[in-house]
C-alpha cells in the first residue's frame, strides 16, 4: 500500500498538473485515535486569497491508523506477530491485511444570498439546477448532493449558503502510483471544471435560472504562481 505521504503528493501534483488555482493544504492528526486528515482549498482562477462572496472547493482525505501501520510496515510484519511462519496466511495471497478504500471527498462551498419568503419552491429548483450544472458535464453517475444553510429571521427564511459534496472512492490504485495519479487528475480536472462553470454562473446571478442552465466551456488556465506550504513528511 502506498504511504500517507505519497498519496497526499500526489493529490497535490495532480491538482498543480491540471490548472486549479490551490490556495492552501492543510493536515491535522487526531491525537486520540490517530487518523489523518489531508485537505486541499482551491479558489477560481485569478483569485489570490479567499473571498467572502466567492465559490471555492476542497478536496480532502482521511487516513486511519491501520493504514498507517500497513503502509508503513507491511502486510508481513504485522501477520508474523500473530502467528509463526509455516502457518497458512490468507493475507499473504490477498496482499494486503486490511480491505482499504481511500475516499476523497469533494466539497463545493456557494454563497447565496437568497431569502425564500413565501416561495418554498425556489430552494429545491436552485438545488436541482446545480445537479443539473454538475450532471451536464460529467460521464459518470457521481453527481453531488447540496447541502443549505437555512436560517429563520424574524418573519423571513433566508439561505446563505449552499454546499455540494461529492465522494471519489479509490480502492486498487491506492497500491500503485500510476493508477493513483490517473485517477487523482480525473477526480482534479472535474473540480477544476466544475468550479469553473458555479463561479461564472454565480457570479451574475444569486438564483439560477432553471430554464437555461450553463454548461462548463473550455478556457485557457492561467499559469499564476501559487504560493502555500506542503504538508510535512514523516
């Protein structure tokens, strides 16, 4: 199994090779059980910092302890402490002692300025059009979910926020870098697009207008230098 540290590298290779605009990347450790966390912050492009009233997108991981130990050790060095060398291990035809999918999450932060007022409606039309945005430029079934913030003020019921998610399960190619960086720069390329296509769309228009919904154009990436610290290695 690849290490923590080569797969955090190559998820941000992969979002550097495809053209999104990284703002930052960030690691945290549970100090009680041990798991990982590597996450990405990506901003449009042209962008330099975050803005209060502009879309961004994260993609992160989890690592467990298990993990760890697998990858740092390897299958063998943990089954021989269990049981002597002429008994039969299972895990010695399987190749690894632990049935490990890396899931990397994708989150799509909006904020929308929208009060509902009477018309209970315009939230699920302005949910269904951002699915429909997402579902028009993609090959797959992975369409994201949303997620709003809703708050009641007084009289009125207001959102101002929206969040779309989306889960990239990758199991095989975890236990080798070239399928990893395949499937890294597909899972990187559709965030790029994606975040393209709400960042022209929002940009002009809180509400979204169900009947003609945009659909992702290609555009030349601008090669900006992007300035933030790799996470430390082990």
């Amino acid at each position: 199994m690849l290490s923590y540290e080569t797969i955090s590298d190559a998820l941000l290779d992969s979002a550097e090779q495809v053209g999104l605009n990284v703002w930052e990347s960030d690691e945290t450790l549970d100090p009680h059980s041990l798991l990982r966390t590597f996450k990405l912050t990506c901003l449009p492009l042209g962008q330099g910092t975050p803005r209060p009233n502009s879309t961004q997108a994260s993609i992160s991981f989890q690592w467990d302890a298990a993990m760890t130990s697998i990858s740092t050790l390897g299958t063998e060095a943990l089954c021989e402490r269990y049981h002597a060398d002429n008994v039969a291990c299972s895990h010695a035809l399987l190749g690894c002692a632990y049935e490990a999918t890396l899931e990397l999450e994708v989150t799509y932060t909006l904020p929308v300025q929208l009060t509902l007022n009477d018309d209970l409606t315009t939230l699920p039309r302005l949910v269904r059009s951002i699915q429909d945005m997402h579902r028009a430029m993609i090959d797959h079934k992975n369409v994201v979910r949303v997620d709003a913030n809703v708050q009641f003020v007084g009289n009125e019921i207001r959102v101002n926020q929206l969040k779309a998610h989306q889960i990239w399960s990758v199991g095989d190619p975890i236990h080798e870098l070239d399928g990893l960086e395949d499937v890294l720069e597909d899972a990187c390329s559709e965030v790029r697009d994606f975040l393209m296509t709400l960042t022209s769309h929002f940009a002009t228009s809180h509400l979204p207008d169900v009947d003609s919904l945009p659909i992702a154009m290609p555009m030349e990436l601008v090669d900006d230098e992007r300035i933030y610290l790799r996470p430390p290695t082990a």
